[in-house]
C-alpha cells in the first residue's frame, strides 16, 4: 500500500513540473528583448546625371551607352535608335 502511494506521488510530481518552451530556431533577439520588430525599410528614389556617349544596336537589344560622374560607364536597354545629336548632351536619370 506505501508503495502504490509512493509510486502516484511521483507521477504526479514529475507530471507537474513546469517545463519551458523548446526555443525557436532563427528568432530575433532584438525582438525578444525590446519586443518591436523592426520595419522593412521604404523604397527609395534616387537621381543620377550621365552623359550620353552613343547608341550600340549591333546586337540582340539596343543600348545606349553614358558615362556616369566617377567616370563608369553605363548601358541601358532602349526601344528605339537614339538619334546622334545627343552625343555630349546631360540626361537626368
């Protein structure tokens, strides 16, 4: 008979115990800590100045191609022949 008691009680004591919550793999510990999650940020709109130097239509696309302030130069698709008088000139991008 003690033992039979013996035994409920020790069911009922490990079956009692609290046990805490396996943690999530690849949470943010910013977010637990301060409790905010931070926003994704805005889009941003950006403005560039590049000069044209000439239009390439040899291959599959059509491209013009510019040079930019550090002296990079840059090729953009376009959808029809850009004519010569704007060699030189400043585009705003």
């Amino acid at each position: 008979m003690k033992l039979s008691i013996l035994m409920v009680l020790l069911v009922l004591l490990t079956a009692c115990q609290q046990k805490k919550p396996p943690e999530k793999a690849g949470r943010d510990t910013a977010a637990l800590i301060t409790g905010k999650v931070h926003p994704e940020p805005a889009a941003q709109l950006h403005t560039d100045t590049l000069q044209y130097l000439h239009f390439e239509g040899n291959f599959d696309y059509w491209y013009a191609v510019f040079i930019d302030a550090r002296k990079d130069t840059l090729q953009l698709v376009v959808n029809d022949p850009v004519p010569t008088g704007y060699r030189n000139k400043l585009v705003e991008v």
